[in-house]
C-alpha cells in the first residue's frame, strides 16, 4: 500500500477583491467576479514568496503526520514561482524542516500540475524495489501566481500551497493512492520564456483543447484503469484556473455538484497554481471520513493532467490537521490594489 | 543578504531556520542564540544543540517608523523581544498581525519569511518571524 501520512496547506492571509482590480482598470468588477466565479484572490505578503509558502505548508505536513522529519528521505517542490531560476527551493524547505541532509530534492515546473507530479516522483520511490531508499517522499505545490497588471489571469492569480508526505507503512496512511493515471501532450496554451515576468496565454484556447480535454481523458482513463465510476466517488478535487471550470468538467464527467464543493476554493482565494490542486485536495481530507473515496486531477498548461483515486482510511480520524483549509482561509486581510502592487513588487523601483 | 557576508550568514541559517539554540544539561536553562558557555554554571555547564520551541509570548515592543537599508519598504512594521515557552528570548519583527493585537503577553508563533531580499540579482535571506495568534 502507498498513499498520504500527511499533508499540510498554507494560504496567505492577504486578500484582493476582483471588483478592487476591476476598479484600477475601469471594468465592471461585478460581471468579471460573476464570469469567472470568483470572488477574491489570495495574495502573498510582501515578505512571502512560494519558498515560504512551502516551508509553511511542508512544516503543517510534518506535524500531522507525526513522523520525524529526519525520515524524510526526497523532496520535491513544484512551481512557477520559485524564488531563483537557478538554486532550488527544495533544498531551502529540506533544511527549514530539518529533513536533511541526507536527502535527495530537486524544483519540478509544468505549469499549475508540478506538485502532483511531484506526488507521483514520491511515489516512486517510496515504493520502488530498491532496497532501504527512501521511507518517505514529500511533494510541494506552491505558487504566487504572477498575473500581468490588466490581463485577464490578474484577477485569478493567487498564493498558496500544500505539502504532502507520501509513505507505504499501513498504520499511518491516512489515504491510500490506490491508482494515478496521467495525460499528457504539447499544447501551447499559456507560458512564460526565460527572463520573462509574466506568463502569457492564448486566451479561449485555454479552454476546450487544454484545460477541459486533459483533465476529462485523464480523470476517464484514471477510472477505466481503477474499474471506477463516478458513482464510486465521495469527493472531487480539479484543477481550478477559475470557479467555473472545475464545476463545468465534474458536470461534463458526470459528478455531481456536492462532490466537488468542498474542494472548491478558487472562488475564495484565487488560482494557486501549483497549489490548487493540491490545496483542494487538502481541503477534501479535511472532511473525508474512512472509506470514503476521492478523485483529484490536476492540470498543468503545456499540457497536462495527473489524476488520483484515493480512499480515506481509519488513521486520518486522529490525524486530523489543526487547522482545517476552510478555517484557515477565513483569517483574510483585504488589501487595495497599490498594496497588492507593492506586496507583489510590480512597481518598477522594488 | 550582500554576497560579501554570505559565509557568515549560511552559518546562522540552523538559526534562522530552526530557532537552533542550545540549552544547558546541568541547570536546565536554553539560550538564542546558541551560548559558547553557560553563564549559570560556567565551567560545570554541559550545552548541547537545541530547536527552540515556536511559541512564546510578547515582552516588549516597539514599532518602527524608519526602518535601515533593506527595511525601508516594509515601514512601518513592529518588532519585538519575545519570550519563548522554555524562557529563551530574543528579538524578532512581528508581522500578520493587527495592530491592536500587538500587545505585552500577547501570544505568538514562529513564522518564516524572507527576511531581506535587496538586491534582484543576489541571493535572498529567509529566516523566522513572528505573528500573534488568537
Ligand atoms: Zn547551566
């Protein structure tokens, strides 16, 4: 058996209404939040940056879990933020948990799916038939999305993330991954060059041929793979660029709206990027009772999607995190958008 | 975070990191930063490493209106000397936190941060900061 013996997620406490965004630019805020079902974003303090985010997040993981962070045998962070082009993040989180040094780490980037990616990397080699490697394996998604002053992402990009401790001892899995499937191809739909600022998209062509076509053929070929209907599932956690997209495709695989409600969090906080998937799923742990089994698909722009299916499992009833994700999102400050512009240094002089 | 005391400063980041401090065998007391000797049993003293807890409680404080080179952005911030639950103190910005919750005793917990990032092209200096809790 492989599955999660902990996890942690760490939103920032600052917020931007959309309607603050859609102020500075003269736009109908209103009709943006409605269209995109979304209400706020979260924003990374000044002092944050998706290192922080994820040391926050790895630390929360390490708790709950219980298991001493020396054991910690890989470390994997995924974003599209990482504070240096080149010197990992990993090794930051390795040592501000104290899991080092004996270790292996390395940053992953694939767009918003890095972190799941990260939970399959961990996956492998918590289970692989090397002997006395790597007992546990933790994966990070983290991002402060950066969205361009005025562009249509501005007002979804948001800060955040979870950490997730994967192992194979049966007495300390709180959720067993009981089978990953993913899709993936070349799909130049959003990206940013090297020594870019900002990513850059190609507007509706995000939808159907990216977003919509990778999460449904890896969510259907995960379920055909596992013998799986929707029916079997309790919860769903997708990918969500904005509030519409993850309801529209639990419709169009034929989930119902509840199943995806509790991981439903970019309304509130934006999209986290490499967080979101990641945080929805925390969100959904945080509910989950033994038995009860979980979808979670990410999606990550260029293109691709990692999906799950995991089942809760009696440990996660004393393992429980303390703080739950829809606790820790009401802790908010609301900030004006020359705040965001100064927390998130887009004035030239900072 | 200059590159001319990056040595200096990379030897502190157990510190920084992991409030690394040390306590004392022989009478029991902890110390942050990390003592060569104990000031109590001097050569009686027995210090070995030792994480700090990340809870404490305000004992002072005091906010800053012109903050030095690499600070001037962040004004006005609190900082504050902190008490932490095994008695060690020392002194840390206080950030997250509402201004009318930064009081004497208030209770606080270890947060990291970045603690200076000045210069886009050098390296970046994270370590602890602190926020009130309740
Ligand atoms: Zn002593």
């Amino acid at each position: 058996m492989i599955g999660i013996v902990g996890y942690g997620a760490y939103i920032p406490k600052y917020r931007i209404k959309v309607e603050e965004i859609a102020r500075t630019w003269r736009k109908d805020g209103k009709a943006i939040a409605n269209s995109l079902n979304v209400e706020e974003k979260a924003v990374a303090a000044f002092d944050e940056d998706s290192c922080t985010i994820a040391v926050e997040a790895a630390r929360r993981a390490v708790e709950m879990s219980g298991i001493e962070a020396q054991k910690i045998g890989g470390v994997y962070v995924g974003s599209e933020s990482h504070p240096y082009a080149v010197k990992p993040t990993a090794s930051v989180v390795a040592e501000a948990i104290n899991a080092g040094p004996e270790l292996t780490a390395a940053d992953l980037e694939f767009a918003c799916k890095a972190g799941t990616a990260g939970i399959q990397m961990c996956m492998g080699l918590v289970i692989g038939d090397m002997p006395d490697w790597i007992e546990y394996g933790l994966a990070i998604g983290a991002d402060t999305a950066q969205g361009k002053p005025a562009d249509a992402l501005e007002y979804t990009a948001g800060s955040g993330g979870a950490a997730f401790i994967i192992g194979k001892k049966e007495s300390e899995i709180i959720a067993s991954i009981d089978q990953t499937f993913s899709y993936t191809t070349d799909t130049p739909d959003f990206w940013r060059r090297q020594h870019a600022e900002f990513p850059r998209h190609a507007g509706r062509f995000t939808g159907e041929p990216a977003y919509f076509k990778h999460v449904i053929s890896a969510a259907e070929g995960l379920m055909a793979k596992a013998g799986l209907k929707p029916k079997d599932f309790d919860y769903a956690a997708f990918h969500q660029p904005n509030g519409k997209f993850p309801l529209r495709v639990a419709q169009m695989l034929g989930f119902g709206e509840k199943k995806v409600r509790r991981g439903l969090l970019t309304p509130m906080i934006g999209n986290t990027y490499s967080g979101a998937t990641m945080v929805a799923l925390a969100s959904v742990l945080d509910a989950a009772k033994p038995g009860e089994k979980i979808l979670a698909v990410s999606y990550g722009s260029g293109a691709g999607s990692d999906a799950f299916a995991l089942t809760a499992r009696k440990p996660i009833e004393k393992k429980r995190p303390a703080v739950p994700v829809l606790e820790m999102i009401k802790e908010k400050e609301y900030i004006s958008y020359a705040e965001y512009a100064k927390f998130r240094r887009k004035l030239k002089s900072l | 975070m200059t590159n001319g005391n990056l040595p200096l400063i990379w030897r502190k980041f157990s510190e920084r990191y992991l409030l690394q401090g040390n306590c004392c065998e022989t009478c029991g007391t902890c110390f942050f930063p990390a003592r060569q000797i104990c000031p109590n049993c001097r050569r009686k003293g027995k210090l070995v490493p030792k994480e700090m807890p990340r809870e404490g409680k305000i004992i002072t404080y005091t906010e800053v209106f012109t903050g030095p080179y690499g600070f001037e952005y962040e004004t006005p911030y609190f900082i504050a000397i902190i008490e932490l639950s095994n008695g060690a103190r020392l002194l840390s910005q206080v950030v997250d936190s509402p201004k009318e919750k930064i009081r004497i005793g208030a209770k606080v917990k270890k947060v990291f941060r970045k603690i200076s990032d000045i210069d886009p092209e050098g390296p970046i200096a994270y370590g602890y900061k602190f926020k009130v809790v309740g």
